[in-house]
C-alpha cells in the first residue's frame, strides 16, 4: 500500500535496523524478524534484506500473500531462508501457495488443518507448520481441551510437520500484568510438552519483543521481535522503559512548508476556526494532512513538528493535505523549507512514541500509516 503524489519523504535508515536485531539477538536465542504489514511501514523486501545481512534466517509476516511476494524477492536475492505467515491461510486459494513459496503457516484451527491435510495427500507433499496455540490472546489457535483431537487428527495426516509451535502474548508490554503473561507462559509449557510427547520435535516461540525484552523465563528456542527492530520499546512511558535502551529510531518524516505569513491576534486559522491567535503570529503552513496518514486527530492535542531546528507547535485543525505550524519564533523560515514530523536528529527528535501519544495511538500505527507514504533508503 502505498501514498502517492504529496510532498510527504519518509526516509529510513536501514542501519539502525540491523543496530536494533543485533541487541534483540543478544537475548541468547534465535530472533524471527518480524516484518508482516510491509515490516510496520518500513518496506518488506529492504528490511528483510538489511536483518538477513545480519543472520536473520527466519521472517514472520501477515498473510500468505505477502509472504509469496516475500519469497520471490529473497529468491531473486539470493537468499535462504524460512518464511512464516502469522495469519495462516484464510482461503481457498492460500493454499497452494504455500507448497510454491516454501511458507511456514501458522495452523490454529481443525478447518485449517484439514484443509492442509487434504492439499498435502492430494500434492503427495509434506508441508512443514507452525502449530498456533490460544493461550490467552483469544484471537486465533488451538486451546487446550482442542488437545486431543489435535494430536488424533495430526497423527492420521502425516504429511502435515509440525515443525513448530507458537503462541501470542496479550499483556507483556504492562509491568502490572505480569501474573497473565505468566499464566500464558504456563500454558503454553503444557501445550508444546504435549506436541513433543506425541514425537513432534517442535521450535517454541511465544515471546514478542517485550517478552523478550522483560522476560528470559519465557524465552525458548525462538521468539518473533517486531516493534523494537523499527527502535521504538513496547515498554515506553512505563517503569520498564530502560529495558528499550540502545534501541535507535528508523524512520523519519518529513515535508514541505509550502507558504509562511502572519496571523493577526484575534484571527483563527484553519476549518472551523477552532484556533485563534493570542498575540501576531507568524504561521508556516505546511503540506502534511490526513491524505497523507498525517491524522486529522492530531488537531488541537499540542502535536509538535520541527522547523529550523526548533519544535514548534501544530495550530489549528488538520487538513486533508495540510496542516499549519506556529512560527513566530523561528527565524528566516521560507516556503520549501522542511518541516519534520517524526524523527530529526539529536535531543529535539520527535520520537515514535511522542507523536502516538499526541495522536492517541501506540507507535506501530504510527509507523505502519507513515509508512505507507513514499519511502527513501539512506
Ligand atoms: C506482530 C506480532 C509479533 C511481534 O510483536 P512486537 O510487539 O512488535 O514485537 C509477534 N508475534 C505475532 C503473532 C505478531 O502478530
């Protein structure tokens, strides 16, 4: 998905990706880089090429479709390695891709598992799963009395290989949940036991980047980190916040100021004159909105930008292409100048997290909605 035609550059810096996978990777274990949604707005194949420059041998994405447009860009790359789809396939046709493009998919339902079955006897070819366990998310898997009939309907289908077994933490980015995110765990211990006692020799993962992060007890032989390899920490604004450190930002948007000019006390700017000026003002006017997934729900929530080396704050109402900023206190800005809205170097640098709570969001939309604007490698 992408946006088209606006002044909006999102720039992103491969290195501090590999940065962030490297830290991740330093918990021990094997780190599955998680790139599903166009790596949260980073672009798929170029962040799968920078983590496997760094070892990454395994990526989870969405859906078999991204992972089939995934496979054809490592392939032409030259690079080997697993690919698994945490939305599995949905359907009819989901499936023979996943023979074709050699995709590991989470299987977390018996309409899944037949369906597979059924393929693989028909194709004569095993295809290696990850078996997707419920063990407290309540969004996809197998629970625990599905137990049973699992293991019965796995051993009568032999060309389906259970190669792993994975599940999802609801609640380990909350230091105050800790109690659920061990009864996860639990769970998950009894579930991946009884693959194993049934003779399936399967990698474990049910970590995400803060279980990683915050709980080695939870670690096995794999875990799927996402949000930290873009450098923002699920642990920010919490009492776990230094558990984020070291990790560096990816991306950066910035724009064009597109005219600069007065504002007259009394005057308001913008639909709906929701703001008016409290002394003369000068205001940059700048080429941001919410065709851009720059969120008219920004408008009025004290959102700040950097102009001239100096953050300034977003006035009035967010357009559809664009937003003004107050500039009175900015020198010699001049139309064409940038304006940048998330990232910028040093101290002053909008971070992912400032700008969600400004938005009333969380930093993975923020980057998966910037994200879609064009994007340059640097
Ligand atoms: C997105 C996702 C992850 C990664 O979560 P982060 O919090 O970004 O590390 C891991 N596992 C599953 C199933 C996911 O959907």
């Amino acid at each position: 998905m992408s946006i088209q035609y606006n002044k909006f550059e999102i720039r992103i810096r491969l290195s501090a990706i590999r940065s962030n996978y490297r830290l991740l990777k330093n918990s021990g274990s094997r780190v599955i880089g998680v790139i599903k949604a166009d790596a949260y707005g980073h672009g798929l194949c170029e962040v799968a090429g920078a983590l496997a420059q760094e070892g990454c041998d395994t990526f989870a994405i969405g859906s078999v479709e991204e992972g089939a447009a995934l496979r054809r860009h490592l392939r032409q790359a030259g690079i080997n390695a697993r690919i698994m789809s945490l939305l599995g396939p949905v359907d009819p046709e989901d499936y023979a891709p996943l023979w074709e493009h050699e995709i590991i998919p989470f299987i977390g339902s018996f309409r899944q598992l037949e369906t597979v079955a059924g393929q693989a006897a028909r194709l004569g070819r095993a295809l290696p799963v990850s078996i997707k366990f419920d063990t407290g998310m309540a969004r996809l898997g197998f629970v625990e009395t599905d137990l049973p009939r699992l293991l019965d309907r796995l051993h009568e289908a032999p060309l389906v290989r259970p190669v792993m077994a994975s599940s999802h933490l609801a609640t380990a980015d909350d230091p105050s949940a800790m109690d659920f995110v061990m009864e996860q765990g639990r769970r998950f211990e009894i579930m991946v036991t009884a693959l194993r006692q049934a003779g399936y020799q399967v990698e474990a993962n049910l970590a995400n980047t803060a279980g990683i992060l915050a709980h080695q007890k939870l670690h096995h032989q794999s875990q799927r980190g996402g949000i930290a390899l873009y450098g923002a920490s699920p642990f920010a604004g919490t009492a776990w916040e230094h558990l984020g450190k070291g990790l560096v930002p990816a991306m950066e948007a910035r724009t064009k100021i597109v005219s600069v000019h007065p504002l007259k006390k009394g005057h308001t700017i913008s639909y709906g004159g929701t703001y008016t000026a409290q002394r003369d003002m000068t205001v940059a006017i700048v080429a941001a909105g919410y065709a851009d997934a720059y969120s008219r729900g920004l408008s009025g929530r004290g959102a700040q930008m950097l102009i001239g080396g100096r953050r300034v704050p977003q006035v009035g109402r967010v357009c559809m292409q664009l937003c003004a900023a107050d500039v009175t206190d900015v020198p010699d800005v001049r139309p064409g100048d940038w304006a940048t809205l998330l990232g910028g170097s040093g101290a002053l640098a909008i971070t992912a997290d400032e700008l969600a709570g400004w938005w009333g969001t969380i930093s993975y939309e923020v980057f998966c909605l910037l994200g879609m604007n064009r994007r340059i490698y640097i």
